[in-house]
C-alpha cells in the first residue's frame, strides 16, 4: 500500500476535522475527521465502499457522504479534495460558499500537513 495514499488519508482528516471545527465552533463532532481519513478506504482495503461501511459504527451523516451523498460532511470533503488538487478558483468558490476565508483554508492546509508529517 502507498504511504502516499495513507497520508492523503491523514491531511483529509485533520483538514476536515478543522474546517469543521471553524464552521461549528461549539461542536465536538468527531465525523469530520472519520469522514476524511475513510475517504479512500476503498483504494486502501481493495474493497467496495458499501461494504466497508456496512461494518464500522459510524454515524449516518458520515456514512452517506463517503457514499457520495451531498451534506454537509461531504461538502466539507469536496472543499478537502479541491485543496489537495490544487485546484485554486474552486477553493475560493467553495470557501466563500462555506463563509471561510481562503486564508483560513489554506492555514488549516499547511497545519494538517505539518500534522501528518509529525505522527
């Protein structure tokens, strides 16, 4: 298995973890940073998506996002992605659609890195 995969995991998740945490801040909801590191878990275990989710206890909000159902998990994710491709004029599209500065969103980006690297 790549490392390389593993880490993508990880900066999902702290990322996440830390968006979420900026749009919610009185909330303690683990299911961003689930939401995050189990985003390529199919291409880590070889297995479909269904059926990794079937056997693990998580909530239903994260559960229908790694199936591709928009909420707000998942939108969190798809801002994620955008991050980590590089693709900037959609970052800003969907920062502004979030109510997070770009800034903020990029902050969280170099931090979870650092994180990653750190474990």
């Amino acid at each position: 298995m790549p490392s390389e995969v593993i880490h993508t995991c990880l900066v999902r998740a702290k990322m996440c973890k830390e968006i979420g945490k900026l749009q919610n801040k009185t909330s303690s909801d683990t299911g961003y940073f689930m939401t995050g590191l189990f985003s390529l878990m199919d291409s880590i275990l070889g297995i479909p998506t269904e059926k990794i989710l079937k056997d693990l206890p998580i909530t239903d909000e994260v559960s229908h996002a790694l199936k591709g159902n928009d909420n707000h998990h998942k939108q969190v994710l798809n801002l994620v992605i955008t991050v980590k491709n590089g693709e900037w004029s959609t970052v800003s599209e969907q920062s502004k659609a979030h109510h997070i500065k770009e800034s903020d969103v990029y902050h969280i980006y170099r931090k979870s890195l650092k994180w990653s690297v750190e474990l």
